[in-house]
C-alpha cells in the first residue's frame, strides 16, 4: 500500500471512498467533517440523529455522494468522544476503517482524519494515519493454495491524506506521512519475520533475511557462524543452540552516516532476543500453543526493522543492531539444568531452568555490543512470562540503570502507542540469582519476581553502559483484532524504538 499526502478541495477529489471523522457528540464535529456534512445536505447530521451512525470509536457508517461530491461515497469513521482525542484514538479509527476497505471494498482511498479536531493537518497526526492505515493492511503469510486465495491480499493499493485548500502540502506533513510509511512498513516486517513458521524461519534464515534488508538499504549487515562463536567463548549462544540441529548466528546491523552526530547517546546499540523456535529444551514447555513459540524471535524481529526504518530515514545517530539467533530444541546434546555454561564477559552461569534461555543468550550479546563502544544499549525480548502476568498486554515492562533512559524510553512508547511500563530494580533481584557453584544462576528463586530477576541477571552483563531492558513478552502477539492491529504478531517494538532514536537528534 502506498501513502501519499495532497491537498485539494475535498468536493471536487475523485475518490472510491472519502473518510471522514465523527464524534459521539452532536456538536463539536471536527471541521471538515461539518463541511462536508453541508456539501451533502445535512446528511451526515441526521445520520447521527437518526442513531443510523453514533460516533462510537471505530464504527463505520457509508454515505452515498449523490453527486454532491466527486467521491463516490463517504465513509464516517467514529472517533469516540470528542474530548481526550489524541494520536492513539486517530490511529484506531483510521486503523478499523482500512481494515473495513481494504476487504474488497475499495482499491484506493482520501482520508480527512488526519485533521482530528484542527483546520490544518497536525505531523504527529498525519504520521499516526500513515503508521494506521499501513499496519492495518498487513496480511499474516500463508502458504500453498491459502497464498492464492483474494483474502491472502488487501483491495487497497493507495491511501490519500487530503490536506483540504489550494495550498501546497508542508514539507512537514510530507515528512510525516513518509516517516509514518517507512515506520510502518519496517513494523510490517517485523510482523512477517514474527509469523513466519520456525521451519521456514530457522537461525540462518532470519540472517539472510536481515542481509536482504541491508541489501535495500545502506546497511552493513555482517554474520557470524557457530566457528566464529566458540572462537570468541560465546557459551551462552552456544549453549543454548547446542541441542538443535540448527546451527546459531550472531548478525550485527550497522548504521554510520557520514552526518552522525557526536556525544552522549549519539551510538545507540540495540539487542533483540533471536529464539526462532522455543520448545523450552529439556525443561519442556506445555503443548498448549506451543506453535506461538515462531515468534520468540518478536525482539530480533524488532531490531531488524527498526533498523530498516533507521537506515531508510537516514538518522544522524550511530546505531547498532546485535541478534543472537538460536533454536532451542530438546536432545541429546541439550543443555541440561544444573549445567554450567561460561558466558563471553567471562562470567560463569549455572543453568536452572533451559526454558530460560533468552537471558542466556542475550547475556553473550549484551556484553559483545558493549564492546562496540555505545553510549546506550537498549534490549528488547520476548523474554519471561511473569511479565505478561505482571503487565497483562497493555504494555511492555520497561528495566533500566539509568533514570533518564527509562523516562525516555517511556516517553516514546506513550508518543508511538507502544508503551512502556518501568518497573524496579531492587538488590534483592540480584540476590536472587546468585548461585553456589557459579557467578549467576539464570534463574530465581520461589518468591517470584521472575520478570525482574531475570532483568537483574541481564545487567550484569551490560557492565558500567546506560542499559535498559524491553520485556516484550505480553505485548509483541496479539491475541484478538485489535482495530490497526489483527491477531498475530504485533511488531512491538518498531514504532517505540524510532520515537526513542528520534527524541536524541
């Protein structure tokens, strides 16, 4: 699907369908909403007072043009009470509409809901209609005859952000339905690579998935195979990848433009949990939705679009992406619990739990990104369960050792409708995962507190860096249609990552 933003008298533009916004409220319609309310005679007013349309947050309503207009019809999208509208309604709106069009019932459409309650359309508005209308269009993979069935692909081929007069859009607003565009598209993939099977997705797939990316974009891409790991003692990846007949990789995503910025936070370096496959090892987990466990790799998927998206708007930072991709399998060569495992900080880990894996792993990546000299280190994964229970599927958990980062951090995630919840840090976390025979345990005691302790065991390996820890456990699947969202992966991570790197420059 292709975004453009243009402007023009929405009267006279040829459209399949013209999307307004409705409010419950019979007064206090957004402007251009009681415009073309007038071009069509009052019909959209006695709509709402006959209760055919509501305004309730996501309902549609068609309206034929009758030639008053040149669109053929109007689509009124309700948005909910005219007070507290903001970007995340917008984006709601806009995502239930696209939704509704793009099943068969338009191949092209000029939305007006990028004006919200204003005159003039608003950036962080129209990025939201962008971003919207883009994930709502997303279609899970299928294979076989299921890729070849009409519902396999959308109807729509182009959305229209109508700025209404004969002036020439902003630069600006340009700007934002473009970055609202590649955002989205990078979430996008990241939805794919989250949904794809683990057997058309195993480690060295998604490699070659990440090298393709680079391949599109100024990216360098490098990977690292299993020789290169046990040369580096990289005992966390390896030995968590040890029972699969898949072999591990290590890839690391590069962006360095030649207008970087220099100083505190100019070199972001990002990790992102990489289990393609997660049986749980020898600690096997239940068979219930077992299947789900393709997309605890939702953190790598993350890292790898956001950096698309990075390169393709070229931010003047310095950002690093670091994946560790295993499959964790059960065998004979598995991992066994009371193993001890020496990571490549050095630090020795005693195995309590092998369905505690991605600490391990990322353990290994945390401490090699912070080899690469960055100001800050972000992780995100898909990492314990007790965060989901902690959470629910608001949010994501949101760890860090420094008060700013995390503010930051949660920042973005409340400007890009993903957000972020900080929980503590205490001591006794630590002490949790101390062990008799080696350095650390990867697992806590009894007492619960298994999202927080499994964030103390990783920051003993991000050292003296600004570190914060994503748990996206409960946030990167959704389980119902969520309006821009259906169920499937949720490319958690993308939009909130970008607002975060954007909030430096």
């Amino acid at each position: 699907m292709q975004i453009e933003i243009v402007s023009g008298d929405p009267a006279q533009i040829d459209t399949e369908a013209l999307v307004v916004g409705v409010v419950e409220e019979s007064e206090g319609q957004p402007p251009w909403t009681v415009t073309v309310n007038r071009l069509l005679g009052g019909e959209v007013a006695a709509r709402l007072k006959a209760g055919d349309a509501r305004g309730k947050l996501g309902e549609v309503t068609v309206i034929a043009s009758r030639g008053a207009l040149r669109a053929k019809r109007v689509i009124a999208v309700g948005l909910g009470k005219a007070a507290g509208l903001d970007a995340e309604r917008i984006r709601r709106a806009t995502g239930r509409v696209v939704r509704w069009l793009d099943d068969g019932r338009a191949r092209e459409a000029t939305l007006l809901l990028h004006l919200g309650a204003a005159r003039r359309g608003d950036p962080d508005l129209v990025r939201a209609v962008a971003e919207a209308a883009l994930l709502a269009s997303h279609r899970t993979p299928s294979f076989g005859e299921k890729a070849a069935a009409p519902s396999a692909q959308g109807s729509l081929a182009t959305v229209r952000l109508l700025e209404p007069g004969s002036r020439a859009v902003p630069p600006e607003l340009r700007r934002a339905a473009a970055t609202g565009q590649a955002v989205a598209e990078s979430a996008n993939l990241a939805r794919r690579l989250a949904e794809l099977p683990g057997n058309q997705l195993p480690p060295r797939k998604l490699a070659e998935e990440a090298v393709r990316v680079g391949a599109g974009t100024k990216l360098k891409v490098a990977v690292f195979d299993e020789k290169w790991l046990r040369e580096r003692k990289m005992g966390g990846i390896l030995g968590v990848a040890q029972g699969s007949a898949e072999p591990p990789r290590l890839i690391v995503i590069e962006h360095r433009p030649r207008a970087a910025r220099r100083g505190t936070g100019a070199h972001v370096a990002l990790v992102g949990k990489g289990v393609t496959f997660d049986t749980g090892g020898i600690s096997l987990k239940p068979r219930e939705d077992m299947d789900r466990m393709k997309y605890d790799m939702s953190g790598a998927a993350a890292v790898v679009g956001t950096m698309r998206a990075v390169s393709l708007l070229d931010l003047p930072l310095r950002v690093t992406g670091v994946i560790p991709t295993v499959e964790n399998m059960p065998s004979g060569t598995a991992i066994k619990p009371g193993d001890v495992l020496m990571s490549y900080a050095g630090k020795s880990i005693e195995v309590g739990n092998t369905d505690a894996e991605g600490r391990l792993i990322l353990a290994d990546a945390i401490s090699f990104a912070g080899e690469l000299d960055p100001d800050v280190i972000v992780d995100i994964a898909t990492l314990t369960g007790a965060c989901r229970i902690a959470l629910g599927t608001a949010a994501c958990g949101l760890v860090g050792n420094d008060a700013a980062l995390v503010d930051a951090l949660r920042a973005a995630g409340e400007k890009s409708g993903e957000r972020a919840w900080p929980l503590p840090l205490f001591e006794e976390y630590t002490e949790d995962i101390q062990s008799e025979v080696a350095d650390l345990k990867n697992m806590g005691g009894r007492a619960g507190g298994g999202a927080l302790t499994a964030a103390a065991f990783l920051k003993a390996f991000a050292g003296d860096h600004r570190w914060a820890h994503l748990d996206i456990a409960g946030t990167a699947w959704v389980e119902k249609d969520r309006d821009y969202l259906k169920i499937g992966a949720a490319g958690f991570g993308v939009r909130l990552l970008m607002r975060y790197l954007e909030s430096l420059i």
